[in-house]
C-alpha cells in the first residue's frame, strides 16, 4: 500500500510539474506577443533602454502536445486535449515558437519562418486525401469526368432524374472511373462489355448499347468520355432488360401492367460491386422459367447467334449412320454445304468442317422438331426448304415479341404467403392455369373476348372474392351498342329475354339479369377489380369450349369448369375450409354468395403467341388481336427510346341513350331521384365499402355489377 501510495505520489507530483512548465511557457509567450504589439507605439529611446535589460532566453522548442502527456491509467482524469483547450484572444498564428525565439531588435523587422506548428492548418485536409481511393493516374480522369459531370452539354443520362443519379454516384468516389484503372479495362467492365455485345440473346438490339473502344481511348478527356458512355450503355440495357424496349402503352389501350422501373444508383452499385458484372447484368432480364424457355428458343432459331440469313443450296440427301456393336459406324458424308448448315444450326465445333457427322444430324434433328418435321435428321429437299423459309425469320421475330412482353409482366408472379400461387391465362392460347409453388396446380379452357372493341385486356391485379349466383349487370358498351338499338325495333326485347330496364339519375340506362341458371355469368364469377371492368365467370353456352379458337365474348373470360376452379383457388386461400366442386355446386341458387380471400390471389392476363410445352417443344398460336405485327413493326421502324414513352388512351365515356327511347319500353325501376353508384361500384363494389360476411345473403339491389 506504501509503494502504491507513494507512486501515485511521485505520478501526481510529475503531472503538477509538466501543467507549472505550460503555464510558464504561456505567460512567456503572451509577455513576449504583447512586447511586440506594443513596439509600434513606443519611442526608440524606450525601446533602447529594454534593449539593455538583460532577459532570460526562452527556449527554442514547441509547446508540449497530447503525445507528451501519458494517461494514467488509474485515474479518472479527463484527457489531455481538454486540459490543452485554454481560453484566449490570441490568434492560432500569433502563438509562434519562432517568432519567440528570434525576439527582434527595436530596428529588426518581423519576417515569420516556417515555423515547425505551421504545418498544422494544412494538415486538416488530410483526411479527405485519404478517404480518396483515386491512383495517381486516374487522378486526371476524375478531373474529367467531374467537369464533364458538370457541363450543361453532356449527351449522356437525358432521362428524368438519371443525370442528377449518375452524378451523385461519381461524386461518391471522388469522381474515380468505373471503367478503367491506370487506363486498362477492370474486369467488371470486361462482364459488362460481353453483356452488352451479347443482347441479341436475350431478345434485345446490341445496337441500342453502344460499346466504346477504349482502345483508342488514351487521353484524359477521352477515357472521361469513353466511361461515360459505358455507364449509359449499362443503364440503357438494364432498364430495357426489366421495363422492356417498349412501353406496353405503346402498343394498345388495353393493356396495364405494375411499373417496375430500375434504380440507376441500384444498378450502378450492383454492377460495380458484383463478382461478375455480366451475370449482374443479365439478372435484369425476366427470372420466370417460359421466359428463359423461350430465349433457348431463340437461340435455336438462331443458330446460337443472330447471324444472317444462310441459303442452304440444293444437293444430294445427307445423313449420318450411327454405329453399333457389331457395325461400326460409316464414314460421315460430305458436302460443301455442311459448314453453312454448322453456321445456321449454330454447330460451333469445327466449323470449316464438311462432314455431316453426329453434331450436324443432331442440329437437324432439333430443327426438324421446331418446324413439325419428322425428326429424322436427314437432310432432305423438304428440310432445306424450311431451313431457307421465310417462315423461320417470322418465328424468331414472333418469339422477340413475346420475350419483350414478359418484361411488362411483375418479377413476381405469385403471392409467397400462399406458396407464390397465381393465375395466368394466356388469350391467344385460350387456357388458364393455376400455379403455386413452381407447379402447375390446375388447367381448365376459356373463352375470350372476340378480336376488335371486345379483345380482353391484359393485365395483372389481384382476385379478391368470388360471387356464387351473381347478377349479371350489363356493360355500358353492350347497352348501348346493342339492347338500346334492339329496343328501337322491339320495345319489348329485354322483358322477353329477362332483363330489368332502370333508369339513372343522369338520363342512363341501367339493364341487368338476375341469377338463374340462363344467367349470362352462370353460376360463379370471379372478380380482381381493374380499370377495364372484366373478369372470369361461368356460361350457359359451354358448346364453344369444344372450339380450337375460343374468342367469342365481350372481353370478359368464360371458364369452362367454373365450380373446380372456385374449390381450387378456395382451398389455396382457405386450406382449412376443404372446399369442393360439389360444395359450391350446393350453393347454387337465387341469392348472391360472396366468398372474401382471407389473401389475394394475383391473376396475370397475358398475351403469349409463343411459348415453350411440357415436353420442350416451341408453340406457336394465331395472333388473333394482331399484338405482334403491332410489335413487330414498332421495333422495326422506331428509335428504341421513343417507345419506352407513356402514351395516354381515352375510355370510352356512356352517360345517356343517343336518342329518345321508343314508346313501350318499360322500366323496372327509375332511380333518377339518386345519384347512383358509379360503373366500378356496381362491378366491384364501393372502394371504402367493408367487406361483406361469407355466406348467403338476400340479393342487394345497391351493387349492380357490369360484365362484358
């Protein structure tokens, strides 16, 4: 305890030492600063007389710093810094160990040297020199590319927000190139760059994501320049790969899928920081398993490469006879047309070769295949001449169109509460699936709307509820197309068919059915609320699923087994509720049942006029809606970032009959002493309304719903 006393003693006495030698130094310094102030105003005979006073010489060292104090451990005493932080009027600059130690003469002028604490202020910068990653080389780069950043003339990022994304990512590293180091390429340019020249793969145009030489790039300003470039290129291609070339409003005003635009920070930050920046790239493209289906497709089609349109000549028949263990196999034949076909089939392995050998019958075998050959894989005149068809040309650019319109679709098709499950309906194919959990749950036939006014929209939303015995309320454009002209002829038309005749407040007409087995919708009807008031329901009329081409309705979609799908899509919802067709078909009756989803189900509308089966095999159907030649034509004939524009499309607005309506015409009712709900209010019901109770219920006569 003695020892331990007597130590903390001698520390104690030590630290009292080191504060009196500050204080000493401080009243030097301010006595000696404020001898120096005073000198300007003092006589030379005073200042001769001082001159003779002998002073103490001060010594020619710095004032004690933190590094010249040792913390005890021991003790709870604040850190030196605070003890340092005295209060005084002086400037930092005056406080100058040189200055004291060459204490001038009255006739000596003050020239101040580099003192040794004059370093300090210019030692503040520091930290942002080494926060800076730049190399010495690129350092001159990063000068240009952060005035180029910065003048109003730049040709790059002229889409809204992009430049202002762009700038504040170089500004994050100090401007430093993404492209380059030292002047050569990183490797996540080189991913970038084979990412880029590979997007004829993926169905896009290479040409739209130009690619620098930065080969020729050896200056400043031209490094600058030639990343800039790379930069847009990477952000044109990721936004098109996700978003799609073309905005789906370019093509129809039925059409409304989710936005999901990119990020360029995201973009630039996942590119650049990636392992392999082509793969970070590629991750853009649509993730779904048809749409990777169909870009194998294409590749086919192709012949693994968007080459030009080969010519196979004519000639003698080719085939290669395998071997087997009792016969070897034959010599392959040649031909002088078989390094063509390697080309066209995209046989890549010995590509000067003439030998139709095992890897050429193969290619045509698949071929053969594609185009509802016999797959053989002899090359005949028949198979020649659908090598040179202008038929191929049309497939690769109907599956183009079709791998453009999976981009318009959501990443994520499905709900992951409930297994990812969904619904897809393809209209060209006239059939619908249900998929939960990557697998195809059910299938079922429908029928769409027909071709013109009638096509059925596309689109994705999310199906709420199902209505058992609904009522059929009547379309506005069936109103008013059709049953007002008919009552022009027959006044009594709509009591003849069951149909109830209202009138509104603002002078229209509102006609409905009620439920019934001869209802329009059948017994069930399936309802995901949208813009263009459609939805799936049953039918009457089940003899037009028998039809290979189904597009028979207003635009709404009939389904063939409606009490199936219902117990499907309940018991995705509901699994504990153990629905089935013949529960739902008990239910069928006069009165309205609304069945509520305890979870949305998403339903996605979709257009696919090619697509991969089962069994790996290319289907083609009919453009029946003429999407594809619309397509076809915009990416043919159109600057690429023009069709990425939002175009605007009116509805079509029904308030009142053209005309008088004819004597005889009975109403049911006259609601023109209220307003009266809206068109989306009848179909779906008020968008603040609480849910309705499951089960049964009297048929409400405030919720009228349209259908097509």
């Amino acid at each position: 305890m003695r020892d331990l006393n007597s130590r903390s003693l001698n520390t104690g006495r030590g630290f009292d030492r080191v504060l009196m030698a500050v204080a000493a130094t401080f009243l030097t310094v301010s006595a000696t600063s404020a001898m120096a102030q005073d000198q300007g105003r003092r006589s030379a005979a005073e200042l001769a007389i001082d001159a003779a006073i002998p002073r103490p010489e001060p010594a020619n060292v710095p004032p004690p710093t933190a590094s010249d104090f040792k913390i005890d451990s021991t003790a709870s005493a604040p850190p030196p810094s605070a003890k340092l932080d005295t209060p005084t009027d002086s400037k930092p600059a005056d406080v100058k160990p040189a200055d004291v130690a060459t204490a001038p003469a009255a006739d000596t002028k003050i020239i101040p040297t580099a003192p040794a604490t004059a370093a300090a202020p210019p030692a503040a910068p520091e930290p942002a020199k080494a926060a800076s990653n730049i190399a010495p080389a690129d350092q001159p780069v990063a000068e240009k590319l952060k005035d180029a950043l910065a003048a109003k003339t730049l040709r790059y990022f002229d889409r809204r927000g992009e430049r202002a994304a762009v700038e504040k990512f170089y500004g994050s590293r100090d401007y430093a190139p993404l492209w380059t180091q030292s002047g050569g390429l990183t490797e996540n340019a080189r991913g970038a760059i084979a990412r880029l020249k590979d997007a004829a793969s993926d169905g896009l145009n290479a040409a739209d994501y130009p690619v620098p030489d930065f080969t020729s790039a050896t200056s400043p300003d031209a490094l600058a320049e030639a990343d800039l470039k790379l930069t847009s290129s990477v952000l044109d291609y990721a936004r098109q790969a996700q978003s799609g070339r073309m905005h789906w409003s370019q093509v129809s005003g039925d059409i409304q899928y989710p936005e999901h635009p990119t990020d360029p920070t995201e973009v630039l930050t996942n590119v650049t920081a990636a392992k392999d920046a082509s793969i970070a790239l590629d991750s853009y493209n649509p993730p779904q398993k048809l749409y990777k289906a169909l870009k194998a497709k294409l590749a086919e089609l192709r012949g693994e490469g968007d080459v030009a349109m080969i010519r196979i000549g004519d000639g003698p028949v080719l085939k290669y006879t395998r071997g087997s263990k009792k016969q070897p196999a034959a010599e392959a034949m040649q031909d002088p047309r078989v390094p063509q076909l390697r080309t066209k089939l995209g046989v890549t392995e010995n590509p000067d070769d003439n030998h139709y050998d095992a890897k050429v019958a193969e290619a045509v075998q698949r071929f053969q295949e594609s185009v509802d050959i016999k797959a053989t894989g002899v090359l005949d005149e028949r198979t020649v001449n659908a090598l040179n068809s202008p038929k191929r040309d049309k497939q690769v650019d109907t599956v183009l169109v079709n791998m453009e319109r999976w981009r318009w679709l959501p990443r994520d098709l499905g709900a992951p509460s409930i297994g990812d499950a969904y619904v897809i309906l393809n209209v060209p194919d006239y059939t619908l699936k249900v998929m939960q959990r990557g697998a195809q749950v059910w299938t079922t036939r429908v029928v769409a709307g027909k071709p013109g006014i009638h096509a059925t929209p596309l689109l994705t939303e999310t199906m709420k509820y199902i209505t058992v015995n609904p009522t059929w309320n009547v379309p506005p454009s069936i109103v008013y197309n059709e049953y007002l002209p008919a009552l022009q002829q027959d006044p009594t038309v709509l009591d003849r068919m069951g149909l109830r005749l209202e009138h509104n407040r603002d002078g229209s007409v509102h006609i409905s059915q009620p439920p019934g087995e001869a209802n329009a919708l059948g017994r069930v009807r399936f309802n995901f609320p949208n813009k263009f008031l459609v939805y799936q329901h049953d039918t009457p009329d089940k003899y037009l699923f028998a039809k290979d081409e189904r597009a028979f309705s207003h635009g709404c979609m009939r389904v063939q087994y409606p009490d199936q799908y219902a117990a499907v899509l309940l018991n995705i919802t509901m699994p504990n509720e153990h629905y089935t067709p013949e529960k739902i078909r008990g239910m069928y009756g006069s009165s309205e049942i609304d069945l509520k989803f305890p979870t949305p189900i998403p339903v996605n509308i979709t257009y696919q006029t090619a697509f991969v089966d089962d069994a790996g095999k290319l289907q083609i159907r009919r453009d029946v809606y003429g999407r594809d030649a619309t397509m076809i034509a915009l990416l043919k004939n159109s600057r690429s970032k023009d069709l990425e524009n939002v175009i605007a499309h009116s509805q079509p607005s029904y308030s009142r009959p053209p005309g008088d309506l004819p004597p005889g015409v009975s109403f049911a009712s006259d609601n023109t002493s209220s307003a009266g709900p809206s068109f989306f209010e009848r179909l779906f019901g008020g968008p603040s309304a609480p849910p309705a109770p499951i089960g049964r219920r009297p048929q409400p006569q405030q919720r009228r719903i349209f259908a097509r």
